[in-house]
C-alpha cells in the first residue's frame, strides 16, 4: 500500500525542497500521496496544498506574532486533516515558529513525526533541541556537523546531505543571459540577493542599492542584477528603476541564473549564501533587523558567525555586516576589493570550495524520501472510519 504524509513548509527554501523530495517520493513510490502546507514548488512537484504558507513566510522574533491568527487557522487545518485521514508520517521542513505546534499536535495522535531541515539549534535557541527530541521519530540534518548535536541530545537522527547541491542549477550561461537583458558580457556584473520576504527585502534594498551607487562610482561599468524571489511584492523592488545605477535591472524568479552571470554576490543571509557558495561566487552577507529584535536576538545566538557558508566553513572566509556594520559605504567598500583584488578572490573561492565539500549533497533529496518512506512504514495500521 502507498504510503500518505502530511507535510509542511513555510518558507520559499522550504518549498523549493519539499518540491524535490515529492519527486523524489513518488519515484520509490508512485502512488505515494502528500498533503500538507506548501507553495508552488510544492504543488507543481504533485502535492496537494491544504494551504499556501506564502501569508505565513515572515522572519525575526516579533514577525511571527502578527501571523498568529493565521498560525491557528492553518495549525487546525492540518490537524482535522490528520485526524480524519490518518497519515502515516508527517515531515516538516524547518519553519519552527509553526512546525513545533504541529510536530506535537501530530505526536499527541499517535502520528510519527519526521524532522527534514531542522532549525538551526546550533546557532540560536539551544532549548529547542529538547522540543524536538518530545515529537520527533527521526531528524533529517543537511549539514554534516549537526548528526553530532542531534546524537548527543538523544534526537534519532541522520546526515542525509544538502539539497541545494542538486537544485543550483542555472537554466542559462552568463553570456546568455546578460544579453537577453541588453547587459554587457564583458563588465564587472554585481548580483544583489536582498532576501526572500518582504521583511527581508524593506531591510536591505535600500541600502544595498545606496551601495552599488558607489560601487559604480569606483567601477564606472559595474552593472547590476537584482534578484527578486518569485511571490514577493513588487513594490519595493520599483525602487530600482530610481536608486540603482543606470541599466540596472531585476529578474524575478531565476536566482541561480543571476548568480552564475556574477562575478560579485550581495545577499541577505540565509539559504542564498549556500547557494552563491555553491556558483563559486565571493559574496558579502548582509543582515539587518529592528533594533529591539537586534537587542533581543543577541542575548539567544550562541555562535559567532551569522553566515552560513561561514558557519559550515568553521572561519570567516566572506564578510558579514550585520545590523549597524551593514552600511553602504561597507558593503561597497567589500564589493570594490573583490572586483579589484584577483588574490583575494582566490583566497575566497578556497574557502567556498571546502564549503561544497562539507556540503556532500549528491542524492540529498533521494536519501531524506527513503528515509521518510521507512518511518512511514512503521505506523501502525491506519484506524477505519469506524474508529
């Protein structure tokens, strides 16, 4: 019998993974059925949304308390669901704030609960390690040096590798590209990621567009690509037709397109750093919340290092300007010397590349369905309508 899930995902990463596990479900196990929170990735790879968690995709800790009412809205949606239809496991894909309200909603039913992407408890918020360990039948960690943390806090868990490794594909070549959207093959050409939220992106645009003004200023033919993540409003990213230099220009929904024609990366921090990592493309990290989230969040992160490339590489091998640091002037200044400074930029690509090396992803997606299609083999048998 083909096995049911019910999943959820709450963020665009989140959403581009669930895509490529259900894919990679329903070729172990083609009449494999998958319900759940989700997004286009999600639904276009087979699954059928229960909800869209695009009004749910909000970052920092006061964000999530405006989504509340629509927290309990979708929380209860799923669990009726479970109840009536009995899956046979639930996988959550990172998205915390949400996901542990479901992760116990779900054990309390008897369902088991797979963990795929887990929060970053290493980072911030080391507690939560016990909340998990509570409900979780088994963790799925993407980065090698998490199997550790998960095994020694007594969570079952397993290293299956980095899906991104798999995705970070572009669909184009630089020269391709840069021509289709009337750009020099030749010029020193800047990618600007401001992040995947519209949060993210009020925090950043700006200022990152305030710096490529003095990048050009520097580098009179710099050119520059702002990367606009697909489903996010498109008012702030009018801005550029105005603030950035002349010529520039946004692309919606091909980031790693836009990563491979740079020859510089500007990008929030987050997922996007991985994936600049994994085009080989030095970068500058950049981050930036309200200040009394600042203040807040200072007194929970337990690491130095905010960047993840940076975090998985064990040393600072690209900048980070966090909160007051994240100025224009900064973020050019770092932009200049890369484009400038060939020995530094091969300095930076050494140490990008121990990063895809810890990264192991090859068969990420694969490995993380095999191992959800074994826990849901262990359910107990499914109640009738009678029960």
């Amino acid at each position: 019998m083909s096995a049911r899930l019910l999943l959820s995902c709450g963020e665009p990463s989140g959403d581009l993974y669930a895509g490529a596990l259900l894919r990679e479900l329903r070729a172990i196990d083609p009449g494999v059925s998958v319900s759940g929170l989700g997004g286009p990735e999600f639904a276009s790879a087979g699954g059928h949304l229960l909800e869209d968690y695009r009004d749910l995709a909000v970052t920092g800790l006061t964000g999530p308390l405006a989504s509340m009412p629509r927290y309990f809205s979708t929380w209860r949606r799923l669990v009726r669901f479970a109840r009536r239809e009995r899956p046979d496991a639930l996988v959550l894909i990172d998205f915390p704030d949400f996901n542990f309200f479901a992760g116990r909603s779900l054990h309390r039913l008897g369902i088991p609960v797979v963990y795929y992407i887990s929060p970053q408890v290493w980072a911030w918020r080391p507690k939560r390690l016990a909340t998990i360990r509570s409900f979780a039948a088994r963790v799925l960690v993407i980065f090698p040096f998490e199997e550790a943390i998960y095994r020694e806090g007594g969570v079952p868990v397993e290293f299956v590798g980095h899906p991104l490794v798999e995705l970070a594909r572009s669909a184009l070549d630089r020269h391709t590209f840069l021509s289709r959207h009337g750009l020099s093959t030749s010029a020193p050409t800047v990618a600007i990621l401001p992040g995947s939220r519209n949060n993210e992106v009020s925090h950043h645009l700006p200022d990152l567009l305030r710096a490529a003004t003095l990048i050009r200023r520097s580098l009179s033919t710099a050119q520059f690509v702002v990367a606009r993540a697909p489903n996010l409003s498109p008012e702030p990213f009018a801005t550029v037709a105005v603030d950035a230099p002349s010529g520039s220009i946004v692309v919606e929904g091909e980031a790693d397109t836009v990563l491979a024609a740079a020859d510089v990366v500007l990008t929030a921090s987050g997922t996007a750093t991985v994936q600049t990592a994994l085009h080989d493309k030095p970068m500058v990290i950049v981050y930036r919340v309200s200040p009394l989230e600042y203040r807040l969040l200072r007194r929970l992160i337990t690491v130095k290092m905010v960047g993840m490339v940076n975090l998985i590489a064990g040393e600072l091998i690209v900048p980070e300007l966090i909160q007051d640091a994240f100025t224009p002037d900064a973020v050019a200044r770092e932009a200049v010397s890369m484009l400038t400074d060939p020995g530094r930029v091969e300095r930076i690509r050494a140490g990008l590349s121990r990063v895809r090396e810890r990264l192991d992803g090859s068969g990420a997606s694969r490995r993380a369905a095999e191992a959800i299609l074994k826990v849901a083999s262990t359910q107990r048998p499914r109640l009738t309508t009678n029960d």
